[in-house]
C-alpha cells in the first residue's frame, strides 16, 4: 500500500513539473523582452553607460533595481553606483519618485498610449573593498560586468520569465568571456542571445586588455574552460602543475556528485590587486578574484588553493540545490538565510577536500590549514554567546562588518567553523559503516540526480537529515542541534577526534600560515600574544582575555615602539621570540593622538597551530582527502 502511494506521488510530481516547464516555456516566449545596450567603453575610467527599452503598461508603473543578490546572500545591490538615471517615453521624458520605503523602487506615472520606457543611467564602479556598499569591478585593464548592476526591471516581475536581449561594447582590443551565449558581434560590440532575467543576472561577464584561456573538458564530459584577465601578461603565466590541477579539479568532481547540472561551465579568473578578492557562484560559470602575482607566486597560490573548488561546488550546492528560503522569484524579495549553514558550510567542507584532491595543495599543507581554522574558532570568544546558526541567520548584517573585534562579535564563521562540523559527519558517516561509507555517498545521492540542466531544486532542514539517514542511520537531527544551533566550548576538539588527530601548537609557522600572513599583510599573533598588527603597526584585531588585550591594548591603536625601538614586524616577531627570555614584550602605542607604554606579559615565545596524529586512532582525515580519481 505504501509503495504504490509513493509511486503515484512520484508520477504526478512528474506531470506537475512536465506541465510546470511546459508553462514557463509558454510564459517565457510570450513575454515582453527588454532591450539592454551595455556600453563598457570607458570601464578604464569606471563608467558604464546603459541603455534599455523596457514593456510597461500605462498608468501608475514601477522599476526596480535588484536588491537582494544570489550568492551574496543580503540586500547588497549597489544602488549608490547607480547614476543620471533618466526615463523617456516616445522621445518625452518622464518624471520619477523614489519609493519612501524602498530605495531599489522608481514610480512612473505612464500616458495611456504608453508602451514601453526607455531608462538611462550610468553605472559608476566603486573603489571599495568586497562586503563594501561600493565594491569597485574594474582596472584600467580588466572588467566584470555583473548583470543585476546594468539592469532594471518591472516591479513584480518574474525573473526566470522575463525576457533580456542584451548587447554589450567592450573596450578595443578586449577580449571577453562569459557563460552567455554570443549571437553577433562586430568589431567591439558583442550581441548576445536572448534570455532569461534569471540567466542574464546569473552570467557575469569577464573582460581585458590582457587574457587567457584553457581547455580544461574531461573525457566524456560537459565543455569546462578557464578564462583569466589580468592586469599583466605576467600574471597569465599559470603553471603546468596549477592546470593539471584544475583538470583534475573538474575530475574529482565528476567522480564526486556523478553528474553535472550545467551545460557547461567557465571559471572566470580576475587576477588583480585593484578589485576585491573572493568568488561569486553562478550556475554555469564562476567568478573568481585573486590578486594579481597569484599564479606565480607559491604562497598566494597556496592561499587560494580552494577558490575555485569551492565555487565550482556551488553548482550542485547552492545553485541546483538551494534551500527554500532562498529561492525567490525575483530580486526585491527578502532572503531566508538560516540555512547557509548548509549552502556555504558545507561548501566550505567540498571546497577544502576538493583543493586536496585535485592536488591544488598538498596533504600536508591541508593539514595545515586545517590546524589554523580549528585553533581560529577555538580562540573565538564569540562563541561564549552566539551559535554558528546565527551568524547565517543574520549573514546580510554580519557580512559588512568591520575586522575589528571580530572574535567577540563574530564573523561568518558558518564557513570555517561548519568545515568542522561536516569533517566530523564525515568521520562518523566512515565510523558507522566501518569505512564503507562516506559524504561522498550524500553527494551523490543528494546533488548527483540532475545532467546537463541549470535548475534549481529546493531543500529545506529536514531533507538533508533525511538523506544523510539514508547513507548512514543515526540521530542527525540532534548532531546538528548540538553542533550549529548551541553553545560549543570547543569547536575543533570533536571534529579532530574523530578523524585520528589534535590540535598542538609549534613554535614553528607553516607555509600555509606563511601564505595566509603574507596575503592579509598581517602579523598574526592571536595564538601566542592574542592579536594581530598591521604592517604599518595599526591593531586590526584583540582577542578578549589573551595578554594583549589585558595588558591594555585595543583595535585601532598604533604601535610606535617595540622593546624601546622604531615598530617594524620583525622587531615584534623578535620581541614575542625574546619573550622566552625577557617575560614581557613591551610596546608604546598611540591612541587617537595620545601615547602610552604598555607591558604585555608573555613567557612562552610564538605558538602556531599544527596537527598531531593521535596514536591508536584510525587516520580517517587521510582518507576523506584522497583522490576519488587516478
């Protein structure tokens, strides 16, 4: 009886979402289609200018600029940027209101033989940094052209049924890349299809003076290619061991989820030290942002490492499969975003293992970061109050936060710290089945059931607890209860355990703590004086309770003099070494115009985090990071 009740359910769900596709198919060619002409000419001077023709009916209508981005998981749509913004009808312009209560919305009050509105403005890109309200995307030699920031679009709209036809001209001489697909071009100006709003706004486009690309398709696979623009040749000289990695990288994946929920798929790589560094996920191509020497520098590389896995991941985990709360229909409906617990979490996990995997790092230096993330959240005193499950739920306010206090406060620590916390469900999914199962069986299961289609196919809690009961029983409800929604002391003690290690501490840095040193440009003394300095000596951050902090010193204050000499980095990295020796370390530092010594009481020299082994454990981490693929 129970089966056959399934099995009709399962058929009728089938007809529904045939008749669904068939519906937005319909929809989609009969609605109106808006005209957008790009012009990115002057992108050196970081302007661009827009134009589009937009269907309206007469009356009272209204134009929204897209608020609340994918990806970015808040209302971050850069409306500040948006400039000399005009509205035409017939050759007549048109007056506008801003909605009171809703910046993102412009009233128009339409004549009754009004058609369509022609909308102008300009698109001015910031200089700020990323998480900024002004974050810039352009260089005098590269540009990334996001399409919610050059599109309006009818209030109320549906975005995966409204219509874009969109044309874009690029600089002379720029090359360009994108996930959309090209129907004309001439000279500078590229045509491209016809799509959805949907679509449009989850394609960025890549341009520059100085470009590259590679084939990185696997055998029997989906087109997979690497674009990168840069800010000079030099940086385009990627490693033969960096590409191989990539292609594994693509690889791994496959043989991960078994599947591809793409047509195809393009990395977009920005390298550049004028445009804020991370990535962005997108269902068919990612954009990537690195600084400019990454590629030929071991460090950065190694710092980087995991980017591209981790956006690459997002295609089944965050693209395909999305938690309900945010799936909207358009881009002014608020964001759900309790569950990036899950969405970036455990992307964070697939990111770090996939880096392993793909050879991108070594097993060592995996390790490494390992150890730096879990003493990281260990030293959180954040945690004393506030649960990883809120640091997802209130992601639109704690993402633009500033560095300083981070460790009370809190970061968007449902990154590193669900690393943790998926290494551990791993371990006791290997535990259970007595190493016959793993995470890998959830990603197959749960992400490897589409092909060759960008769609979105919602979750919620329970869905996951369900499939992970599938691949191995236990109470998963309770394990996540415990570890996201409560209290955790330590946050790194179980997870190690479980995978056969512990954390210890070396006087020693690693590479790895090396690289994360040199790209922040910091002194990273949270683990032995509890803070971390500038380079020009400025406290970016205190650890509440470390000798730093007791001693007197906050965020902000610049230190002057270290053990009665001129402040440089070596002379701090010296004197926290001489500590063993001295017991103190003792700084002048200035605070908003006024001075002041202070004794730092310290006896025990640096402390840098590593891994140990535990004996008589099984090494179960090993084994989560090797390769799926020869």
């Amino acid at each position: 009886m129970f089966f056959g009740k399934t099995v009709a359910i399962d058929f009728l769900a089938a007809v529904w979402a045939t008749l669904a596709v068939a519906m937005a198919s319909a929809s989609a060619l009969a609605a109106p289609t808006i005209q957008l002409s790009v012009d990115a000419t002057e992108a050196t001077n970081r302007v661009i200018r827009v134009r589009e023709t937009i269907p309206l009916a007469p009356g009272q209508s209204a134009l929204v600029y897209p608020k609340w981005l994918p990806g970015e998981h808040g209302p971050t749509g850069p409306l500040n940027d948006l400039v000399d913004l005009r509205f035409e009808a017939k050759g007549k312009p048109i007056a506008w209101q801003r909605d009171p209560l809703d910046m993102y919305t412009f009233k128009l009050d339409l004549r009754q033989d009004t058609k369509e509105v022609t909308a102008t403005f300009n698109y001015v890109t910031g200089t700020g940094a990323r998480g900024s309200a002004a974050p810039s995307s352009s260089t005098a030699q590269l540009l990334v052209i996001k399409g919610n920031q050059v599109v309006l679009y009818p209030q109320g709209a549906v975005a995966a049924t409204t219509q874009v036809s969109a044309a874009v001209t690029f600089p002379a001489g720029w090359q360009f890349a994108t996930a959309l697909q090209t129907e004309a071009s001439s000279g500078k100006a590229v045509k491209f299809a016809p799509t959805s709003l949907e679509t449009f706004i989850d394609s960025p486009i890549l341009a520059g003076a100085h470009t590259k690309q590679w084939d990185l398709t696997p055998i029997g696979g989906p087109p997979h290619r690497l674009f990168a623009a840069a800010d000079s040749e030099e940086a385009l000289k990627l490693k033969p061991k960096t590409l191989a990695g990539y292609r594994k990288l693509v690889a791994e994946t496959g043989a991960m989820f078994d599947s591809r929920p793409y047509r195809q798929y393009t990395f977009l790589v920005a390298l550049s030290n004028h445009i804020p560094q991370g990535g962005l996920e997108h269902h068919e191509s990612s954009d990537n942002r690195m600084l400019e020497d990454t590629w030929i520098d071991d460090g950065r590389l190694l710092y980087r490492s995991a980017l591209l896995p981790h956006e690459l991941a997002h295609a089944w985990n965050g693209k395909y499969r999305r938690p309900r709360g945010l799936t909207t229909t358009n881009y002014q409906q608020p964001y759900d975003t309790r569950l990036l617990w899950v969405y970036e979490g455990f992307t964070s996990y697939l990111g770090e293992i996939l880096a392993a995997r793909a050879g991108l790092r070594s097993l060592a230096d995996a390790r490494d970061l390992l150890a730096i993330t879990a003493a990281g959240m260990d030293a959180s005193s954040g945690r004393s109050w506030r649960s990883v499950a809120d640091t997802a739920t209130s992601s639109q306010t704690i993402g633009t936060s500033v560095r300083a206090w981070r460790s009370s406060r809190r970061g968007l620590d449902y990154y590193p710290e669900m690393y943790l916390v998926w290494l551990q469900a791993d371990a006791l999914i290997r535990k259970l089945s007595h190493d016959t199962r793993s995470l890998d069986d959830f990603c197959k299961a749960f992400y490897g059931v589409n092909n060759g289609r960008a769609e979105v196919a919602p979750y919620d809690r329970g869905d996951i607890v369900a499939a992970l009961n599938k691949i191995a029983p236990y109470d998963w409800e309770a394990y996540f209860q415990a570890k996201v929604e409560s209290l955790v002391h330590t946050a790194s003690q179980e997870p190690l355990f479980a995978l056969g290690w512990k954390l210890s501490f070396t006087p020693e840095p690693s590479k790895a703590f090396r690289a994360i040193e040199s790209a922040s440009k910091e002194t990273n003394l949270m683990f032995s004086l509890g803070m971390a300095v500038t380079e020009e000596g400025t406290i970016a951050d205190i650890l509440p309770g470390a000798p730093a902090g007791r001693a007197g010193l906050a965020p902000h204050m610049q230190i002057v003099a270290v053990n009665g000499r001129k402040f440089s980095s070596a002379r701090l990295r010296a004197a926290v070494e001489e500590s063993n020796q001295r017991g103190f370390v003792e700084v002048i530092v200035e605070n908003e115009e006024f001075f002041s010594t202070k004794k730092i009481d310290w006896q025990k020299g640096h402390r840098y985090p590593s891994l140990s082994p535990i004996e008589g454990q099984p090494d179960r981490l090993s084994a989560v990071l090797k390769a799926l693929q020869n």
